[in-house]
C-alpha cells in the first residue's frame, strides 16, 4: 500500500492549507522544497536543512542517473540513506534536463537520447527508465516523463508534444502500476501558452488518475503575466483533493502569486544558486552582498531573521568572505536564503489558516522589492564546485 495522503485543511479564496502524508513523515503546504540536485542541498548538511525547517527536498532523476548511478544508490539503500536525510524526497522525472540539453538530444516516441555531458556516452531515456530509475532512488513522489517545450513554440507544435507527453504518461503509470507500491506519482501537465491546449491536458492528465499533480512548461521564457494566468487555470480545473506543483518556479514574488492561485508545492535553485552568486533574499527585496555600502556595517542580511547567519555574522564580514572567494560563505549565504524561503511559507501556511492571506499578500508586496535591477547577481556561478544548478 502506498503510504501517501492529501488533506486540505483550509482556504481563503484560492490559496490553500493542507497536509501531504508520506512514509517519511508529514509535510505541510504550501510548501517549499530545496534542490538537492545531486543528491545534496549545495553547500547544506541535512542537519542545517532540518534547522532552517525543510520538510522534503527534490532529488534530480537525471543527474543522479549518470553520477553515482541508480543502481549504486539503491544497492546502498535508497537516496534518504545515501543523503543522510530521513524526510521526504520528491524526484522530478529528467525531462527538464533533457530538454535544457539541446543539440546534445534527440526525442522521439520511444523517449529521450541524449549524449552525458559529463564523459559523452549515450543513453536513451525513456517513460518506463525514468520511472524504474526513480523506484530505485526510493523517493516518496516520483514523476511521468514528459517534454518540456520552450516559449514560444507554435500551436502544432505544441499540440505535438502534449501527444506525446500524454502517452508517455500512460506509459509512466503501467511502468509505476507494474514496480508495485510504495511511493506516489505525479502527472505532469504540459500544453505551453494555449488555454484550450491546457485545459485539455489538465482533462487528460486527471482522467489517468495520480496521486497529484504538477504544472509544467511554467518559467520557461513566457511573460509573467501568460505564466500567471496558466498556473491559475491550471489550478481551478485539478482536483481539489490532490496536491498540486508548480516545477521551478520561483521568485518569492512568485511564490506568492502562484499561492494566490492555488498551488501548495514549489522547488526552485533560486535560494542555493544565488547565495553563490552573492544575492541574499530579504522582506525588503534581494541584496548583494559585495556593494561597498556593506563595508562597515555591523548588521545581519536582515533584522528579525532567525537564522544561523544573521544570528551570529554581520554583513561586513560576509562581504569580506564572498570578496576573499572563501568557501564559508557559499554555506553561510545558503543557510540565510533556504530559510528565508521556507519562513516565507510557514508565514503564509498561518495567513490562509486565519484567512488573512489577502492582508498578509498587501503587506508583502508593500515590502518587497520585485524589480531590484541594482541587486542582481552577476550571471556566472562562483560556485566552487563546478557549473550551474539545473534544475
């Protein structure tokens, strides 16, 4: 029997409170969960995840494919013991990354050929690969494979791929049927800008029957405003029992938002990505760390911030780390942003629960800086662990 459950617990309007029961215990929603790309948070112990409040974090199907290997993991117990992480582990299927690979893939109806960029050796992946691969991982949520397109792309051709999307998810759930229970599945939603083609994919995912459901095709180069109002359709036609994901995304101005709409999951790279970059998430919007108006100030990142590096470090001195490209800073930048993000939901899991969400969305936006133009981080990753997160 698998062990998994949804209880909705309250709303206010459209935005959500409910509870995900898994075999590695309770998450409550909206819920944001970090990216353990590689099988870890970069930079973050599972101690430090635990700390900073993490519930589940999202295991990537892809990498962990071609380094270690499924098989390695599972023969050494599963992910939650090869992490070193007792909590719940959502997995995504590898479709985003191998459609993030371009000239170095080929997709047909059979699945996804792609060459490793890591040592050039070719491996097709394909519904039922990626849904073994992700049993053997032992993750608690698990995906379909879809395909993900890019914006813009024609209505041909993204009537194309929702085809082909909705019978790979068919043959996502006789794979899954087939390895037995133990872990849900997620069936992806795909159908690019097109309302009608969204509806339908919604119709035709739903008619499947998952666990739950994610949104994807979402932050993929569309306008915020397209992005918005397909995540809101999206979410008022999936059943109101199931949980509901909206994959990569995002901001904390889009996390918001998107709990507007009604969505309770979200992952995002944005916390550990950008803590590498120098930018650290705040209530009053994003900051970079390496300004010279930093140089002498004795301050946290943020005052009221209750986590490990605002309770012991000032701003000067993260400033001289990150300038100095010593390795503390990655971590102590991280453990600032994860927790921002993860104290951003409890604060609106509280605001749907009294029903003050629509006050509590006021006051956010009244703070928080959407468009800090001076605050971007530079577009390299200074991660010293090599190139850039994908997720």
């Amino acid at each position: 029997m698998t062990t998994f459950a949804f209880e909705l617990l309250a709303t206010d309007g459209s935005a959500r409170r409910g509870r995900v029961t898994t075999a590695h215990g309770t998450v409550e929603t909206p819920v944001f969960m970090p990216v353990g790309t590689r099988g870890t948070v970069k930079s973050l112990s599972p101690d430090d995840l635990v700390a900073a409040g993490a519930q589940i974090v999202l295991g990537n199907t892809y990498h962990l494919m071609l380094r270690p290997g499924h098989e390695l993991v599972r023969d050494l117990g599963g992910l939650h013991r090869f992490m070193g992480w007792d909590r719940a582990i959502l997995t995504d299927s590898g479709g985003f990354q191998v459609f993030s690979l371009a000239k170095l893939r080929k997709i047909d109806e059979e699945g996804a050929r792609f060459r490793s960029p890591i040592d050039g050796a070719e491996h097709l992946l394909t519904p039922e690969r990626s849904i073994e691969i992700q049993h053997a991982l032992g993750a608690d949520i698990i995906h379909v494979l879809d395909e993900c397109l890019a914006y813009p792309a024609t209505r041909e051709e993204t009537a194309a791929s929702l085809a082909l999307t909705m019978r790979w998810a068919q043959r996502s759930r006789d794979a899954h049927d087939g390895l037995g229970a133990g872990r849900a599945l997620f069936g992806i939603v795909q159908g690019g800008s097109f309302t009608d083609l969204r509806e339908r994919a919604v119709a035709e995912t739903v008619a499947l029957g998952f666990d739950g459901y994610a949104i994807g095709g979402m932050a993929v180069g569309e306008p915020k405003p397209i992005m918005y109002d397909l995540i809101a359709l999206s979410a008022s036609e999936l059943p109101r029992e199931r949980p509901r994901y909206v994959m990569g995304v995002g901001k904390p101005d889009d996390l918001v938002e998107c709990v507007t709409r009604g969505v309770d999951m979200f992952d995002c790279v944005l916390p550990t990505r950008n803590a590498r970059n120098g930018q650290c998430f705040t209530a009053d919007g994003p900051l970079a760390i390496k300004h010279a108006r930093f140089v002498r100030d004795p301050g946290p990142i943020e005052d009221g911030c209750d986590c490990y590096t605002c309770a012991r470090f000032s701003r000067a001195y993260l400033r001289h780390l990150y300038l100095a490209d010593e390795l503390l800073v990655y971590r102590l930048l991280t453990l600032h942003n994860v927790r921002f993000f993860l104290r951003l939901m409890e604060t609106m899991r509280e605001a749907v629960t009294t029903r003050t969400f629509g006050a509590w969305k006021a006051r956010f936006f009244e703070r928080y800086k959407v468009h800090s133009g001076s605050e971007r981080p530079p577009k390299q990753d200074r991660s010293p662990t090599g190139g850039p997160e994908l997720k």
